[in-house]
C-alpha cells in the first residue's frame, strides 16, 4: 500500500522536470566553456579559463540554483558535465568533481540554494575552487608548469581571487536574467 505524500515531501523529491532543467543548465554551461576556452589557451596562467568562464557559465549554475533550489543541485548540473567531459579529459574531470564536492559540502551546511546570498556564495566558492583544483591536479598529472603554480603563492592567489570574482559576475548576471524570466512569468521560482 503506498502512503501518501505530504506537500513537503514532494518539494524535496527530484523530479523529471528538475531533471530536465538540470541538463539544460547543464548544456548551456557546457557550451559557455566551448565559446570561452579557447580565447585564453595561449594564456599559461592559473585560472585564466575559469576567469573567462566563469560570467558565463555562472548565469546558467545559477539559474540551476534558483530553480532547483536544494542540496545537491550544484553536484546534479555539474557532476553530468563532468561525466561527459571523462572521455576527453580526466584531469577537467577530476578538478570539475573536486569544486563540486567542496561546494556542496559548504552548501550543505547552509540549507542549499533557497537565498541570493547562498547562490553567490557557491558561485564563488566553485569557481574559486576549480582554480586551485585545476592547479593541484595539473600538478600532479602534468607537472611542469602546472606545479610551478603551486609554488607561486603571488599569482595562484590572485588568480583564484579573480576566478571568485568572475563567479560572482556569473551569479549577477544570472540572478538578472532569474528577474526578467520571473517578470515575464517563465520561471516559477520563490526568491
């Protein structure tokens, strides 16, 4: 016998339509690194493609935020980019899987992605977060360069910064287009 399901539950239960929203998300920051990417890889910096990423990438995570709206949504968009990217790059997808994994943590402590504060704050804390990623796991796998970085506190810092800083554009101008969408009545979204 199936019991009934409160109002409560149904909101905390993932449905096929978050599903759908999530991949969706998950597409449009796919394709904001396929536009970005490739303007800085003469670029041999700590973070720059995260910089140049980040403002556009961080429009659709934080439309998957505002819509999700609950823990784990972060891990849903960018953990199906992750596994996509794992037949081109397992360096890309260690450091993706890494930033998520600290970024859900963080969130989990602060009740998900219900707040305009708690959304900027996990912008900032993935973007940042795949600086250094990308950094330790270059290091690793590649060496070079990659674990020079590490060693140089004077530009992984800055860049890491900067990397927060472009989240934090990303989560603007995402909460933006949350705004007009909301306006026009295309997003049905408690903010």
């Amino acid at each position: 016998m199936k019991t009934p399901i409160s109002p409560t539950q149904t909101k905390q239960r993932w449905q096929l339509k978050d599903y759908v929203f999530a991949a969706f998300m998950t597409i449009g920051i796919a394709i904001s690194s396929i536009l970005t990417v490739p303007l800085t890889l003469a670029i041999p910096l700590p973070g720059i493609r995260t910089i140049v990423w980040a403002p556009l990438a961080g429009i659709f995570l934080t439309l998957g935020m505002a819509r999700l709206q609950r823990r784990g949504s972060v891990a849903l968009m960018i953990g199906t980019l992750a596994l996509l990217l794992s037949r081109t790059s397992l360096v890309i997808t260690a450091f993706l899987v890494a930033a998520l994994l600290l970024t859900e943590l963080i969130m989990w402590t602060r009740g998900g992605y219900k707040t305009k504060a708690n959304r900027c704050l996990g912008n900032i804390v993935f973007f940042s977060t795949t600086t250094v990623a990308g950094a330790l796991v270059g290091a690793y796998v590649a060496g070079g360069n990659f674990a020079a970085w590490l060693t140089q506190s004077w530009i992984l810092i800055p860049m890491t910064l900067l990397s927060g800083v472009a989240g934090g554009v990303g989560w603007w101008l995402g909460e933006s287009v949350i705004k007009q969408l909301k306006r026009a009545g295309k997003l049905d979204v408690d903010i």
